[in-house]
C-alpha cells in the first residue's frame, strides 16, 4: 500500500503513527472508514504545535488510498457528516475526523460468468 523507497528520507514518529493508525483503520471489516483524529491526537498526546503537521499527513495518507482506488472520492466530515471530495480535505476541516468508504471492484466479478 506504501511505496518503499530504500534512499528515501526516515520517516518522523508521526508520520509512523498516522501510518499504523490508516492501516489498521482501512483494514476493518466495515465499509465507512472512520478516521477519528481528535481521537487520535488524544491517545497519542500530540502537542498543540504538532496537530496541522499531523492532519496534513492524514490528508496526505487518505489522498494516497484514493489514488490506488482503495476508498471512494467522497468522504463525510466529522461529527456534522456533511459530504466533500476527498480532494477538498484541509486541515481545518478535517479537525474531528472524516469518514472514508472503501471502494469495490465489481467489474471483474459482473464479467465472469457462472
């Protein structure tokens, strides 16, 4: 899901964080995705000079999910769930948290046949 790229820059202990925290997110049985940021900021005591930072990479992470097809383009804002393109995510409204929906492939299994 993340490229490896060996001469790459090591990665800051947030960048991991967000990291672990949109895998085990994505990987949950459930079709919404539930990013719960505030949440996250909280279990991890993020310092208030962190959290734009650290938005920015949730961002960055869920415009990666998107380019590989994994989530749906549109996505709902926390806690209103008031709908927005992924691509329209900023750090100040993505303050609470989004809601992502996994996107399934059904081409392949309309074209096969029984």
């Amino acid at each position: 899901m993340f490229e490896v790229d060996l001469t790459d820059r090591k990665l800051t202990k947030y960048e991991n964080l967000v990291r672990v925290e949109s895998i085990r997110t994505l990987s949950s049985k459930d079709v919404e995705k539930r990013f719960h940021i505030r949440e996250f900021f909280d279990t991890y005591k993020i310092s208030n000079q962190k959290i734009k930072e650290i938005k920015q990479i949730f961002i960055d992470i869920i415009h990666i999910f998107q380019q590989y097809q994994l989530i749906e383009n549109e996505s709902l804002l926390m806690p209103n769930r008031s709908r927005i393109n992924i691509h329209n995510l900023t750090t100040s409204n993505i303050s609470d948290g989004s809601i992502l929906y996994e996107k399934f492939n059904t081409n392949s299994f309309l074209s096969n046949k029984v």
